[in-house]
C-alpha cells in the first residue's frame, strides 16, 4: 500500500466519521420523536429537528417497528416519508446483524385495513424479504383491499392463472376467474385484460360503471378562446346555470344539450360529438346526488386546459394543452354535500394547428381514495335537473 | 486545527473523482484525468452489472468509493427509490423507498426519475419529476424531504418532468418550468428550507440549471435556461445579475466552459460574461449550424461539440469555425460524455458511438453494444463509465 493510498484511506475513513457521527441523544421515548416526525410540514418547518428524530429512532430496535408503522396513519405525507426512511433504516440493520423482526406483529399489522395502505405495504415488503410465503399467504386475500397496491397484485394472480386456464381449454373457471379478478381491478391495463376474454366469452360488461365514470353531460359553446385568453374568462356559466337559458357564443346563440357517452373508458369526445372546435370553451355539467356528506375524488383526463367547480367553488384548474391524456390523470378530492351536487367542467381548446394537438375531449370518474367508483346514488341523477342551480 | 486541514486536503484530493451531478461536477459533461476503455462489449470490460429495482432516465452520480442512483417504480411511478452501490463491487450498499408527494404522470419513454441526482459530497439531493426532492446522507439516512407541489401545485407536466438540481455552495437549486407554473427554486442543503423562489414564464422546460462559478465562490451564479433565453441568479439569493433573452432550447442544456456560456440558442451562442458578473454578456459569436437535439453541447480540448439528430458538429470552440460533422445511426437521448481524447455517445438501442475528439476529421473508434434501451447521461470515475438502463446498471471498467 502506498502511502497516498493509506492517506486516501485515513481520509475517507476520517470523513465519513465526521459525516456520520450521531446526534448528541436524548433518550427520547419513541412516541416523542414521531410526534417530532410528524411535525415536519410543507414549509421544512421542523426539518431539522424531525432529521434528528429520525436519527434517534433508526437506532431503535426492530420492536419499536409497529409503533411507527402504526403512526403513517395521522401522518402528514412528508412525515410518512421520514417514517418510512425510519422504518427501512431500522429494518436494514436487523437483517444485516440477524436479529428477529416481529414477524407474527407484521402480519397482524398487514392484514387490518383499518391501518394507512403505505405502511401495510411497507410491512408486507419488509416481512416478504425475510419470508417469501407471505405473498401466496396473503395476496389472494387482497382482491377488495383498499390498498390499490395490494389490490393489483391480487387481481394480476387471478389474470395470470385464468389466462393459463383459458389456454388449457377451460373456458368455464376461467371465466369466473375473469369475473373474480374484475371485482378487484382499477388499473385500466389490468381492467382491459380481463374485459377482452370475458367479452370474447359473451359476457357484457359496464365498464363505465365500473370504474364510475360521469356519461351524461349538459354541455355548451364554444365561447372564445382565442390565444388562450379564455381561459380566464369568466363566461355565464360560471356565474349560473340555467340549462333553458340562451348564450351567446364564440358562434353565434349556444344553448346548453345532453350528450352521453358509452365508451368503456367514459371519454366524452367534443370534437368528434360536438365539433374539432379550435380556441373554443365548452362548458359541460351534470349533477351528482350523495346521500350523505362524504369525501371522494373526482379523476380527470383530458388533454386539454380544464377547470372544475363543485357546489359552485373552484376545485383545481390546470391550463396545460396536449401533454398527453391517461385515466386518473388528475385527481381531485372533493367534499359533497348531501343531496344534489352541481358538477360544472370547464374545457378549453387552443389553436395549435399540428395533427397531435387536435383532440378535444375528457373523462371523469367518481371514486374514493383507493380508487373504487363510487355512484350517484340515484342511477338517472347524472341527467342534470332541467332547474336552474348556482353552480 | 492541522489535523482537520489535513482532512480536508485528503477529502479534496479524495473526491477529485467524483461525478456529483448531472453531466458532472462542473455540468461540462467531460472527466479530466479519467481512462475508461474505448471497447467493450457483453463479456468484454464489464466489472460488474447489477439489476435495478426501478425505471429511470436519470444517470448514476459517484461520490467517494459510492454509486448513486434513482429510480421510480410502480403501476403510476409513484415509488421513489434511491440506491446505492460499491464502485468497486457492485454491492448494494442500501436503498430507500419513498411515497411521491406530487404528479406522476410522464410519457410511456419518462420515468418519473428522470432528474438526475446530486451530490455536495456529503449529502445526495434526490429530484423527480413529482417535485419531490428527497436529501439523505451518504450512508441513506434521511437528512430531509420536500414536496414541491404543495406549494406549486400545478407545476408539473403530463410527458413527465426531466430538469436535473444543481448544487452550488450550500444552495441546491431546482427549475421547475411547465405550461400551467413554473418556479426556480433555492434551498438550504443543511435543511430543505427556501433560500429564495421565484416565478418563471410558463414554458414546456426540459433543461437544466448551471453553475458560472465565481471568482468569490460565494458569489457564484446560477444559469437558467428555457424558452425565452437565460438568466443568471447569484445562487444564494436568486438575486438577478443578467439575462440573455434570445429564446433559447428547451431540452439541451448549456456548459461553461474557459468562462464562455455556450447556449443552444440560434444553433448555438457562445456568451462572454462581463467581468463583473452584474452586466449583460457580450456574444462571442453564434451559428445557426450547431443547434441541438435532446443531447446538450459538450466543450472539450478547445472544441464544441454539438449533435442534432444523428449528426455529430465539432466546432472550434474559440470562433464556431466547422470542423468536421460525422453521422451516426440512432435515436439519441443521452448526452455524451468526455474523456482520455474521446466522446462517447450512447444511442437510444445501447450501442455506443467511441469518437476521437481531437483529430482533423471525425472518426469513429468504436462501436460498442449493451444490449439495452440507453436514455441516460452516463457518468465516468474510477477510470469507468456507469450507465443505467431501466432494468440494469453497469460498470465499463478495464
């Protein structure tokens, strides 16, 4: 060895002692430096303090795994972040020197949903890298699990096994398989898979309905939107909805009409329905009824400029032209009320003449948060009331 | 106090090395003092090759003895995954996992970890497309983590984010651009919080912040480049010092090289900084000849290097005068990368392009297959390149 090399070699070992020298400890109970974690906001308001927490408690042993698993719950979605770093930290460790995880505690943890998704999934990984049986264990219990994650794994089992039944011949439990595994899918990849043999079966599928998209607009335009100006523009629509009422458009008088849509994926196509408007507004609404206040999310795709009113407040706009449009491009949580709720979409068309800029068109789904629809539940209410309505 | 001298000198001389950020230390894409092989092939001059947990367009970075990389995985990209890797082994030395905060929508070809990471040699600043920015120590504990979008929460962009942080002192700074918000972005390294914001045009922006170091370092400025030219900021505060507004690319990113700003911009832009740092520069020259495609120009042994579509122009890098311009076959998305008197240029398919920099005609010494999509900028250190595909991350190492 030379001597520049030992000299590297003291040096890096020197600095890297330096760098990784632990924060001076306090002995803090773990309940206190997650209560530290979780204070941690979008401002970095708490940083530093939060980093030393998470120093102290990666040097915990893995018993202390469950507290933290189970503090994701009323965790802010940064501080699950520095949980989760906690939690592989500490994990990383007991594999490395051997030491036990508390596996029957892991798996308990796992499999009641009433724990945050991420840090079941967190203990589901944790637990497979020390035990791989967990996967055919628990996997095919997960196909209405409200982890999403969980979920796709389920259904991509039963996807794999009917299509090998399906090959075999056996038509019939591969059929009922299919069916089994659609209960479970909300990724459109995995949702086509399965719709295509099952409809090559005869069987008829509402896939609208599955993934509970919104089919029947009231909708009018276009109103100007000449270099995008009308974007900003608050035009009557946004002031009121009164489906008898006349407009004045971009072309002349406007008057509102219902378009539906049957295309599995919900697209309602303005430029193929209605017309290749360009720098144009259309303004769309429907109605949907709750039957009690609750939260859910309304998931948008589109690749045009767009704004969403609920009840008549402004929940996300977003003025981006062709950058593509995929299911769930958007998602948007949204508290309704119960009752009737004024859904009122605002999309806009620009002027850009290439052929990849000419759609025109949107979907939206109702879901929760995990992504399973969720319906009007009166089947007609999607058909707006023929009354006027403040949005 | 010589004690602590004493390290600091060897860290110096230790890390002399590394590739810390995007295109390198300096964003010059070129790694002085750096003899990776010119040849290779799948059991020829592979030290190792190791599988990747994740998708990503983001390149390896090296500090120390250490590979740094990001990736993103899951059905939406959602997962955000650093790892780290021995230079000499492969061997995984850690990864962490993280929820993305932001949008994860990107085109089929993106990744959500598409920005390179960076590195001040003490800590990682991991960037994603989502806006998270995820800052860990070189051992992977978690030092802080910012979401962005919680604060711009319509900064983002449906084909995917790709704009790469750059440290400077103690300011890491991010350039988020896109048609419905953009911001540029200066945090503490120490803590995550906001040295300073500020509003950018809302542009699609695809490239990346600079560093024009400073003769006072601390007075060092940050280039941001995008649609409608380029501003200098002193990277602490984000005060302005000047702007060229020609509009300029928004995919390649400029270099600095010998104290010029060489920007894609009418073709390419050669700009002289005033003296003080504070006035508008003057133009050197430019040529509409010398525009860019996805892969930014290179400065390398007094030439500059540009390629649009397949074609490579070497330029002087004194005057713009054409050198010579040679044909390659392939997509390329990678930006090349310098050293030992070569380019190496990597093709969307995995074949690599070695070409002799200095001669008087451009000559290709090599073609050498990965078998692999390539759309990262690779990084050379140790006397090797480290390149990653989606699937696999490999050391070309005599």
């Amino acid at each position: 060895m030379t001597g520049n090399n030992l000299a590297l070699r003291l040096a890096a070992s020197l600095s890297i002692l330096l760098l990784t020298a632990p924060p001076s400890l306090t002995a803090a109970e773990p309940d206190e430096l997650i209560s530290t974690i979780k204070s941690v906001d979008k401002k970095a308001r708490g940083n530093p303090a939060a980093a030393r927490a998470v120093a102290e408690l990666s040097a915990a042993e893995p018993a202390v795994l469950l507290t933290v698993l189970t503090a994701f719950g009323d965790a802010n979605p940064l501080a699950a972040n520095y949980l989760r770093s906690v939690t592989e930290t500490i994990v990383d460790r007991a594999i490395a020197g051997k030491k036990k995880l508390p596996r029957k505690l892991l798996e308990a943890f796992i499999v009641d949903r009433k724990h945050d998704p991420q840090a079941r999934r967190l203990a589901f990984e944790i637990l497979a890298r020390v035990d791989a049986s967990i996967v055919d264990r628990l996997i095919p219990g997960m196909l209405t699990d409200p982890s999403p994650l969980f979920r796709r794994d389920a259904v991509a089992r039963l996807i794999e096994l009917a299509e090998r039944l399906n090959k075999e011949g056996q038509a019939d439990l591969a059929g009922t398989l299919y069916k089994r595994a659609l209960r479970g899918a909300t990724d459109d990849d995995q949702v086509k898979a399965i719709a295509k043999p099952l409809r090559k079966m005869g069987e008829k599928l509402d896939l609208p309905r599955h993934f509970g998209f919104l089919t029947q607009w009231h909708i009018v335009g276009p109103f100007d939107n000449t270099l995008n100006k009308g974007f900003n523009v608050a035009y009557p629509p946004e002031k009121k909805i009164d489906l008898k009422e006349k407009l004045t458009g971009k072309l002349g008088p406007a008057s509102w009409k219902l378009y539906k849509t049957s295309n599995d994926f919900g697209i309602l196509d303005i430029a193929k329905q209605i017309s290749p408007y360009k720098g144009a507004v259309m303004y769309c609404t429907t109605v949907f009824e709750a039957q009690a206040p609750r939260s859910i999310q309304f998931r948008l795709g589109t690749p045009n400029a767009w704004k969403l009113w609920v009840n008549g407040r402004q929940v996300f706009a977003n003025e981006e032209y062709h950058r593509g449009m995929k299911l769930d491009q958007y998602s948007v949580p949204v508290t309704l009320r119960a009752g009737s709720n004024t859904i009122l979409l605002k999309i806009c068309q620009n002027e850009q003449e290439e052929d990849w800029a000419q759609r025109y068109q949107f979907q939206v789904r109702t879901c929760n948060v995990s992504g399973i629809a969720v319906h009007s539940s009166d089947n007609s209410a999607s058909l707006p009331r023929l009354k006027e309505t403040q949005p | 106090m010589l004690a602590l001298v004493l390290v600091a000198l060897l860290v110096t001389e230790l890390t002399a090395a590394d590739w810390r950020q995007f295109r390198g230390n300096l964003s010059s894409s070129v790694a002085a003092g750096e003899k990776p092989p010119v040849t290779w092939g799948e059991t020829e001059n592979i030290a190792w090759k190791i599988p990747l947990a994740g998708r990503g367009l983001s390149g390896p970075i090296v500090v120390t003895d250490r590979v740094y990389l990001t990736s993103s995985d899951g059905f939406n990209q959602d997962r955000l995954l650093v790892e780290c890797f021995d230079v000499k082994t492969g061997v995984r030395r850690w990864r962490r996992s993280f929820q993305a905060t932001g949008r994860t929508q990107c085109h089929s070809k993106m990744a959500n970890a598409t920005p390179t990471p960076a590195s001040d040699g003490k800590r990682i600043f991991a960037f994603y497309s989502s806006n998270d920015l995820v800052c860990l120590d070189l051992d992977g504990n978690l030092l802080w983590y910012r979401g962005l979008t919680h604060d711009y929460p319509n900064a983002s962009n449906s084909l995917g984010m790709a704009s790469s942080p750059v440290v400077i002192g103690d300011t890491v700074i991010v350039q988020v651009e896109s048609q419905s918000d953009s911001f540029a972005m200066g945090l503490d390294v120490r803590d995550g919080t906001t040295r300073w914001h500020r509003k950018q045009h809302r542009f699609d922006n695809w490239s990346s912040p600079i560093e024009l170091p400073g003769k006072d370092p601390a007075k060092s400025l940050v280039l941001l480049q995008n649609m409608v030219g380029l501003t200098a900021l002193e990277a602490r505060t984000g005060t302005e010092a000047w702007h060229y507004d020609e509009p300029s690319s928004r995919t390649p990113s400029s270099v600095v090289a010998d104290g010029i700003v060489f920007i894609p911009s009418n073709g390419l832009t050669a700009l002289r900084p005033a003296a003080d740092g504070k006035q508008a520069p003057e133009i050197a020259w430019k040529d509409n000849r010398f525009g860019s495609g996805t892969p930014s120009p290179l400065v390398y042994r007094g030439r500059v290097f540009t390629m649009s579509g397949p074609i490579v122009k070497c330029s002087d890098a004194a005057n713009g005068k054409l050198i010579w311009q040679l044909r390659l076959k392939g997509a390329f998305t990678s930006s090349p990368v310098a050293a030992n008197g070569h380019l190496y240029y990597f093709s969307e398919t995995g074949l690599t392009y070695v070409v002799d920099a200095s001669g008087p005609k451009g000559k290709i010494v090599s073609e050498n297959p990965l078998g692999a999509t390539i759309l990262c900028t690779p990084a050379i250190a140790d006397n090797s390149i480290f390149v990653r595909s989606h699937g696999h991350l490999w050391k070309i190492s005599r």
